[in-house]
C-alpha cells in the first residue's frame, strides 16, 4: 500500500495517511540541536551529544511506538455530551480527522490536519544557528459559526543523561526542577552525565518552553496532566478541560501550556511555541520575545529553506528515472548531512564525509583534523570520538557516545591507548582514502602540512598520521601476512577467536594505500609512494594467493586455519564484501572479478537486495561470535545490509556491467519501496541499515532507519560510479557506468568554487565507454575536464561509446 508520494518542486515527501506501518521520521537542525521528529508529532531533541545532552524524553520501544512527542491537544465543548478531543498530530489521541497531511522537508516538518471546519497547521523546525526549536501553529475556523477551542501542548523533558535517566532513576528522578513562571516552563537540572565546568562535577541545564502568551493553566508533572491508569492519548487535564497548575520538583517533568481561542467564521490564531536550552539564563527571554512573534518565526522557517537549497544545489542531477532523480537531489544529501552531524563512530564518519565534501568542505576538513587527534602516536585510533567539548569526558572513561552505543572498551592497560584504541581492525584505515578525498575535492593540499595532535601527546602533520595509521595495520598481521581480525572488523559481529585474520581488512588496507600512494606521486607533496605501494602490492598477492576459493574471495580464517565464507564451511559459504572489495580494491584478476560478482548475484542476491552472508548461522558458535546469535536473515546473520550494497554497485560499474549496477541500486533505492511500504516498513525516502534477508519471514522488511552508512556511499555510488562524475586532484573525471536503454542524463555540480553543467548523450545498448568529452565548446584528450577557476560557469557536452579504455 501506497502511504505517501514526493513532492520534488519543494524537496517534501508528502504522507497522506497517518497510520503508516512505522512512524516515518525526519531529522531537523544542526550540530548545536538537533531534533527529530515523526509524521504524527513523536519524536526528542537534544542540544549537541544526543546521549548527554538531551531535552526531551525518548521512551525506546514505548507502545505505541511514536510517543512521547510533541503534541499538540484540541478540545470543544458540546451540547450534547462529551467535549471533542483530537489532535492535531493525529497521535496521540487518534481520533479520526476529515483531513490530514504530512509534508516532511528540508530541516522542517508541518503537519495539516481538518475535523469538523477546524483546520490546523503546524510545522516543526530548528532555526540556523539556534539552541531551540519552534512550533508554528496555526488554527482557522472553516465553518460558518463561531468556535470556542482550548488548546494544549504536551513535551516530556529529559534529565539530559539517557543513560541515567532511564537506569538510575532514584538518582535523576528526583534532582531537577521544573516550574512556571510568568507563562513560562523551566526545566532545570544539575547532571554529572557530560564534562564538567571548571570545579563544578553536577553542571546546571536549562531548558524553557513558552509562547509569548499568559497561558490559562498549566503543568508541570506528567502525573498531573495525564493522571493515574491513563497515558497521553486520554489526559485528564484535556478531557476536564483544565490544567492542575501545581509546581512540582523532581519526578517526571513537562511542558504543558492551556490556552483558550475563540475564532469567527473564517478567522484564524497563530501560535509560536518556543522550546529552548540556555544553561546560563540569559537568552530566553530575548528568543521568546523574538521568535513568539508568526512573522519572525515564519522568516526562520523560509532561512531554513534557503539554507538547505543552498547545500543541496551542489549536486543535482536528471536521469530518466524519477525515483532515483527525488532521492539523489534531496534526500540522500540531507541524510547525509545527518548522518554526518550525529557523531556515531570513527569509522562510520570516515565514511560519511565522503558523501558530502561538495556541499561541506570545511566541515568536512574539521572533522578530519578531530578524527586525526583521535589518534595514538603507534598509529591506531580510538573506536569512537567525541567532539572538541566533550573530549575531557571520552578520556575520563564512561562516555556513552552519540547514537546511544556505549564506547567499546580496547584491549585494557594502565595506557590512555590500552583504555580506548580501537579494538577493531578496520577502523583507522578508512580515515586515509577520506583524507585523500578531500584534497581531491578540494585541492588543500596544506591540510596534509598542519600540526595535529595525538590523543596520547606529541603531534605531527597530519599525513605523518596516515602514514602511521598503514604502519600500524600492516605490523598487525598474522596468519599468511593477513591482517588480524582483533576483536571484529567492519562486520562488528564477526568475532573470531584470537590470532584469527580478516581477508576484508587486507582489501580495505590495499584500497588506502593505493589512495595513499598516489597522494604521495603528486608534486604539491613530495612524498615516496614506493614502500605504501609496495605494501600494497604484497597485500594484493596474499590474498590472490590464500584467499581465493574457486568461485569467490573467503572472508577470514581462524587462527587454526579455518576459512570463514568458504565452500568448506556448513554455514556461511559465501559472504558479499570480499568479492565487491576485490574489484573496488582492484586485486582480483579481471576473469576472478567477474566471477566472484557472479556468485554474489547467483547466491546472495534477492529482489529487495543482496544478502551479507549465505547460508546463515542457525546457532551458536563461540567460534564465530555474535553473528552466529543472530536469528537467520537479520542484520549481519544473512540480512540484506545496505550498506555493502553500494560496494557491489560500484564494483559492477567498473566492470562495466551497467544493468547489473542499476539492478541492484533499484533494489535498494528508497523510492520504490513507495508502493511496498506495508512489507518494508521503514520510510520510503531515506535508506535504511539493513532488510530482512530470504532466510528470514519478514523478508522485506527494513530496520534501523536514517542513522547509517549506506547513506554517504549510496550518494558516492550515484554520483560519482553510476553518473560517473568523480573528483580528482587535476580536475572532475567523467566514467559513467548507466542502464543500456539509458539514452543520457544531465549532472549540475558544483566544484572548488565553478559550477559544471554536465549533459552526457549515449546510444542505446551499451553501458559505458567516454568516446568523447566537449567543454566549454572545445575538445579534450581523455576524460578529465580540468579544474576551473573559482567562480566559472562550464558546459560539458559528453558522448559516450565503445572505446577500449575502462576508466576507473
């Protein structure tokens, strides 16, 4: 069933009906507040680190699913019996509405609803810059009679430590305070969750909630407003029609305001309410007083808009299909973005800013040199990080880090390293091709000259970090020259017994010193390739020589020598990664290449993805670590996880398989789960983590939306393998890799400042080839348009064909 449609004129998905088959999220603000919210109002917000700095409550696998949230109550008396009562979120009362609609867009959400000639709007954003978030709302009287209505919000503060406020509740429940005053909820708190200031270990947060208007009631407590055996769909204080007004310190506190409207026929009311943090009580009066006013807050929401427009049109393509053109253009981008400014871990980041150095270079280039001094002077990292204010509480130990992942411990020590190097093998590595993509992007070439230090003291340039990431990783090697697996690599469920050795690491170390190696070519940095690539090269015939399995690449041995994804093994024979990183790696010999994606394609591939591993672990194994406690077909136990999906998509394009490509990005592409949305459940605009694979009975079904890194790669698969426009320190390399029925597409980009116009013509029935490249009218050798001065505006004309160049 079909719940909602894009709307690509204003980069909105417009949901229709409120009773989809998950809540459907959207993410708003910035890195100094973030707030998300559902299609039916539910949702939190957090000032900075979601796990320490939370302002509003999330009750994880609360029934329903979408509360608590931000709601908004309507109330009628009536002549007849019992007052109306709806909301204008539908949840969480669910009553049922004449009308409603739901328009998520960039960084902001409005939700429209209609019962009885009483239209309501509100719409929910985070204005650029600021510590809080607005409430736009709007209530009109589309009758012909005049309407008296008592409107309610609700928001359920957090004691700003996740972690303590749901474990440790005879501690938090009980320290804060929360009251109103002058129309105004306070809610204060001394936590000891973050850093502390100065001397002060229990730091003092404040959160406000207001709406310019003297309110006429409230409360402050949930007891108080919802009352005893009910929740927040039947209130007591809604159904009575009257807030308790009782001031209350400690237990469970709220915002919720009273106020009375009375509206014409054809009249209508705005209301902006206001929630905020501001620890030092300085700002709230100035941001109510400015942004309760419609016209103000309105000009928010419109700078909002520009804001996103302006990021989003770095990067815009038209192909012939509309589903992939609504994803690229708007929200794989602004996932992205998301995904990027809610730290979730060192490698996950690596990732993600790989997907958005067009719209945020130096964003981008700060949160490198923070990754960089999250390294040890022996070359590894830490497994998490933490932004620049919360450092002092990731070295004190027990951080709990921003998507709710408690820090996995390192290998233990009386050492800041033993205490958090990370214990994976794979982590450090992906910090190096992101380093190198940036200069690509960006030509900074003196990035690679700046101090940075190191988390254990000392510092050096910042490629005198790379070079000792590769270092480390290759003297962590064990059986046949392979790296170690230590506790997991990328599949953080893959936890082979100690001395056990990653084949997929050994690929992921050849594809970093690749990059690195030509880095260290270029002139601007008078490096020598020869060692890294030599290393390289040695990898590259290791794994050739001990990891080939006859119609595939195995995944890992155990110390003992036993393979792991190999046709020797009763269960998992064969697993996806290795034979896409064999081509994107670029090791496997050109008929192994295509053998190994045929065997991902004859085994692992279903209509809603490719499976991770095939046949999956049907029980524990010690040897073979949490994946083998996974159910079948979920997660990394034979789920379809999409992230490695964009690898097996850019692999096929440099084989030149443009069909095979297209089919398994349609698989996974957002757009077309539109009409399935009753089988995929998560939000048919944004990318999941993963899909239940074949082996399981909900085959189909999605999990674990919005915060994963299938999201950069699937905008660095469309863009720049599929499309084909791809950077490179000299210029924009142009490789498209399309469906052969294909018959051209136009790709809008922007780089280092010049804007390219790209328009690529190709006959049908092939499916990549560059035969020859137009800019500005006149032709150049080969498929690299040279970088333009800042500023400059640059027309390509690209014909594709047969030629016998294959062009990475």
């Amino acid at each position: 069933m079909r719940y909602g449609r894009f709307d690509q004129a204003n980069r909105e998905y417009v949901i229709e009906r409120p009773d989809t088959p998950a809540p459907w999220c959207n993410y708003l603000g910035h890195i100094g507040y973030r707030a998300v919210v559902s299609h039916t109002g539910g949702g939190y917000s957090y000032a900075g680190d979601m796990s320490l700095m939370r302002v509003l409550r999330e009750h994880p696998r609360r029934l329903p699913d979408d509360r608590p949230g931000r709601y908004l109550y309507l109330r009628e008396e009536s002549e007849k019996g019992a007052p109306a009562i709806w909301s204008a979120t539908w949840q969480p009362v669910m009553a049922e509405l004449d009308e409603y609609e739901c328009r998520h867009g960039m960084g902001y959400t409005t939700v429209r609803a209609k019962r009885d000639g009483i239209a309501s709007e509100v719409t929910y954003v985070v204005p650029v810059g600021e510590r809080l978030e607005l409430w736009i709302c709007t209530i009109r009287n589309d009758s012909d009679r005049p309407r008296d209505l008592d409107l309610f919000t609700y928001a359920e503060f957090c004691l700003w430590g996740v972690v303590k406020d749901l474990l440790n509740q005879q501690a938090s429940k009980y320290v804060g305070v929360v009251r109103c005053e002058e129309g105004v909820v306070f809610n204060e708190t001394r936590s000891d969750s973050g850093p502390p200031k100065g001397d002060e270990v229990f730091v003092l947060h404040r959160a406000y909630f207001g709406c310019g208007r003297q309110p006429e009631s409230f409360d402050v407590q949930r007891s108080e407003f919802i009352g005893m055996w009910r929740d927040e769909g039947n209130p007591v204080a809604v159904e009575r029609g009257r807030c308790s007004g009782k001031q209350y310190y400690g237990w469970d506190p709220i915002a919720a305001l009273h106020l009375k409207l009375h509206l014409d026929p054809g009249a209508e009311d705005a209301i902006v309410f206001v929630l905020g943090v501001d620890d030092e009580g300085t700002e709230w009066r100035e941001k109510l007083d400015h942004y309760t006013r419609p016209e103000n807050a309105r000009a928010a929401l419109e700078e909002v808009k520009k804001h996103w427009d302006s990021r989003l049109s770095t990067l815009q393509i038209e192909t012939p299909h509309e589903g992939m053109n609504a994803v690229v253009n708007s929200w794989n981008a602004y996932q992205t973005v998301n995904t990027f400014l809610t730290p979730r871990g060192y490698r996950d980041t690596s990732q993600d800013v790989l997907g958005i150095m067009h719209m945020l270079p130096g964003d981008v280039r700060e949160r490198l040199r923070l990754l960089l001094k999250h390294q040890f002077q022996s070359g590894v990292t830490t497994h998490e990080y933490a932004l620049e204010g919360d450092l002092a509480a990731m070295v004190a130990g027990g951080y709990m880090f921003g998507d709710g992942e408690i820090g996995i411990a390192g290998e233990g020590g009386a050492t800041l390293e033993g205490q958090l190097a990370t214990p994976a093998s794979d982590s450090p590595l992906w910090v190096v091709p992101a380093v190198c993509a940036y200069i690509k992007e960006t030509g900074d070439f003196d990035f690679l000259k700046e101090e940075i230090p190191f988390m254990d003291g000392g510092s050096a340039p910042a490629l005198d970090h790379l070079l000792r990431i590769l270092d480390w990783s290759w003297g962590q090697r064990g059986l046949h020259g392979l790296p170690l697996m230590r506790m997991m690599d990328w599949n953080d469920g893959l936890n082979l017994e100690k001395g056990s050795v990653s084949v997929w690491t050994g690929m992921l170390f050849i594809w970093a010193a690749r990059e690195l190696t030509a880095l260290l070519s270029r002139p601007e940095v008078e490096g020598d390739p020869a060692p890294v690539q030599a290393r390289a090269e040695e990898m590259a015939r290791i794994i050739n020589e001990a990891a080939w399995d006859g119609d595939w690449y195995m995944r890992a041995f155990i110390g003992d020598g036993e393979p792991v994804g190999s046709k020797q093994s009763h269960e998992n024979q064969i697993d996806h990664m290795p034979q896409s990183w064999s081509v994107f790696a670029g090791l496997a010999p050109k008929e192994r290449a295509l053998r190994a994606m045929d065997s991902v394609h004859e085994r692992l591939f279903t209509k809603y993805g490719i499976v991770l591993n095939a046949p999956a672990y049907t029980r524990y194994n010690p040897r073979y670590g949490a994946n083998s406690v996974v159910p079948p077909g979920l997660k990394e136990n034979g789920g379809i996880f999409n992230h490695p999906m964009n690898w097996a998509i850019i692999a096929e394009c440099l084989l030149g398989r443009g069909d095979r490509a297209w089919e398994y990005y349609h698989s996974f592409l957002p757009s077309t789960k539109n009409e399935i949305a009753d089988i995929h459940h998560m939000e048919p605009y944004i990318f999941s983590q993963f899909v239940a694979g074949f082996e399981h009975p909900l085959h189909g079904r999605a999990g674990r939306a919005w915060m994963t890194g299938t999201a950069g790669w699937a905008l660095v698969t469309a863009s720049q393998y599929m499309l084909g426009v791809r950077p490179d320190y000299d210029g924009l390399r142009i490789a498209p890799c399309v469906p052969s029925d294909w018959t051209g597409f136009k790709v809008t980009r922007l780089f280092r400042g010049a804007r390219y116009e790209i328009a690529v013509e190709k006959p049908k029935g092939i499916c990549r080839g560059v035969r020859e490249v137009i800019v500005d009218g006149k032709p150049v050798e080969g498929n690299l348009i040279p970088a333009a001065p800042e500023g400059a505006e640059v027309r390509v004309q690209v014909k594709m064909g047969e030629t016998a160049q294959e062009p990475r």
